[in-house]
C-alpha cells in the first residue's frame, strides 16, 4: 500500500519475535484509562517500567490466543517503523479460554505475594468484566501512532488480520470486541462501522469510580462477512 500523497509505503504483516520492543509501548498505550494508568497497574500497583518488562515477557511467550502474545498481532510497518497495530484470536481455539492463560502467565510473572495482595482489587474489576465467549474473533488492542491517523491504515490492517484468522479458522463466523464506555472515540468508531452493541456493564463502585473512572465496558459485535464487505466497498470509492 502506497499513500501517494507522501510516497510513504506501508507494509502490512504478522508481528515477529523482534518486534517485541515496538509493540510493548503500543499496546500498552491501548490499556490506559482516563486518567493515563492502564488497569493492571491499579490492580497490582506496580509502576510503568514494571508493566512494560511485564508485557514484553509475556508477549515473548510461545503461548498463543490471547492479547499478551506477539503472535496474535497484525501489525503495519513504515520504513522499518511500526505504526499501527491489531491483536486478534479465535477464543478458545485450543480449549482454553484466554482469560484464563492471561491470569496464568500474569500470576507466573507477577509471584504469589503480588497476587494474593492483588485479589480484593482483582475481584472489583470481576464486577464489570465481560466473558469472552468460545467460538469467536476476538479484536483487541487497536493502536495507530499519531501522524498516521485518519488514513485508513487501521481500517485495513484489521482487514488483512481477519483474513489471516478466517484462513486459519474457516469456521469463524463474527467478530467479538470489547470497549470502554469511557473511550468515546473508539467507541463511536464501533458504532459508525455499524458493529452492535451485545452487552454493556456499568461501573457502580464509587471507589472504583475515583482509581480507574471507565464508566463500564461493552461488548460489540459484527459478522465478519459484513465488514470485509464494508471494507471492500469503501476501498472501492476511493
């Protein structure tokens, strides 16, 4: 793909092991809350450098299906820079759910005394938790640097990385995301794309409100087969 305005090629790919250092800081860009922490430092009160190094060791397993995995990301490259990026899965593809491998691998990183520590906090955020469901596509951890927005270049990116999931796993039928209530772009971006909102949870806990104020999460929805057709009508146009 070329943006000709700019003679800028961009290159569209699966991330490999040696992106690793790029991606970190993108997808943790895509976890931050309103007032600039993600929730995984709330909950086991660890500061940025300790997530970073986290992320970056659980990404570097050879674990697949789920968001912490190198792997599960399509990723878009410009002149060796990465610029925008899009995990996605088939939940359950091997009998286990990713929530579950995420606690897992967190738990294994994190150590038994930050765990246990953690728990009261872990099972406020329970409260407002969405379970993914087996069976379907599940989109996470969108993120386009700035400079590159307004381009497209997501839009495609999750184009070409449900084609690459829906060769994987012909039977895959509708993608699954979840967004925070809070997140007013990404959430209106859902809604103009015409994905349906399946279930939206509300945060109640006051003092949850003050730590981490997301207003609660949703889940959205959409056939695969209509937004490779929106996808491909609107390349079209243009």
């Amino acid at each position: 793909m070329m943006d000709m305005s700019t003679n800028r090629e961009f290159i569209f790919r699966p991330a490999q092991i040696v992106d690793i250092e790029q991606l970190t800081p993108m997808i943790i860009e895509c976890l931050k809350g309103p007032k600039g922490k993600t929730n995984y430092e709330v909950i086991f009160g660890i500061s940025h450098v300790q997530l970073s190094e986290m992320i970056s060791n659980i990404l570097a397993q050879e674990i697949p299906n789920h968001e912490f995995y190198y792997g599960n990301y399509m990723v878009c490259e410009n002149q060796g820079e990465i610029i925008s990026i899009c995990c996605g899965w088939k939940e359950k593809a091997e009998m286990i759910g990713s929530e579950n491998i995420r606690s897992s691998l967190l738990a294994s990183y994190l150590g038994s005394e930050i765990w246990q520590r953690s728990y009261p906090m872990l099972k406020k955020f329970a409260n407002i938790n969405i379970p993914r469901q087996a069976g379907f596509l599940y989109l996470e951890n969108a993120n386009t640097k700035e400079g590159f927005k307004r381009q497209n270049i997501a839009y495609r990116l999750v184009y070409e990385l449900i084609k690459k999931r829906k060769e994987e796993y012909p039977e895959l039928e509708t993608i699954h995301s979840h967004v925070y209530l809070s997140n007013k772009v990404m959430y209106n971006m859902f809604v103009r794309f015409q994905y349906q909102v399946e279930k939206s949870v509300i945060l109640e806990d006051e003092d949850m409100k003050k730590i981490f104020p997301i207003k609660g999460l949703a889940l959205v929805s959409i056939p695969i087969s209509k937004y490779l057709s929106l996808f491909e009508e609107n390349m079209s146009e243009h």
